[in-house]
C-alpha cells in the first residue's frame, strides 16, 4: 500500500508557485517538498484542511492510493 500526494497537479492547474502555497498553507517550502516527494510519514488534519482551503480541493484530490504491486508493475 501507498498513498501518494498529488499537490504538484494541483499546483500547476492553479499557476501557483511552491512558495506561494507554502505561505498559504502556513509551512516552509522544505515541508511541502517532503510532502510532494511522498517522503512525509504523516499529515495533521489542520495542514490538510489548509491546504484543501489554498487549493480548493478535496482531501481526494490531494491523496491517491496507489497499490505497492502495481505502482511496481507486478
């Protein structure tokens, strides 16, 4: 199982730049890589809220599960 984060198309629908949604949201550029990078082991609901609120978008939009079997091509 995996649960990938789909903020870069979000990002690039709505033309905004990582720095601007950082600032939105209320985290650091570094944060929102992690993040974007699917290196980030949680998500409090608040910062999924925010970012919902910034992009408006639902949670759905933002986070995809992906099965490990088949995003390895298994």
């Amino acid at each position: 199982m995996m649960i990938v984060v789909r903020i870069d198309v979000e990002l690039a629908k709505r033309k905004m730049s990582v720095g601007e949604f950082a600032e939105k949201v209320g985290l650091t550029p570094a944060n929102v890589a992690v993040l974007k990078n699917g290196r980030a082991k949680a998500v409090r609901f608040s910062t999924l809220d925010a970012m919902c609120r910034v992009l408006e978008c639902q949670p759905g939009d933002l986070l995809e599960y992906v099965d490990a079997d088949e995003r390895a091509g298994l």
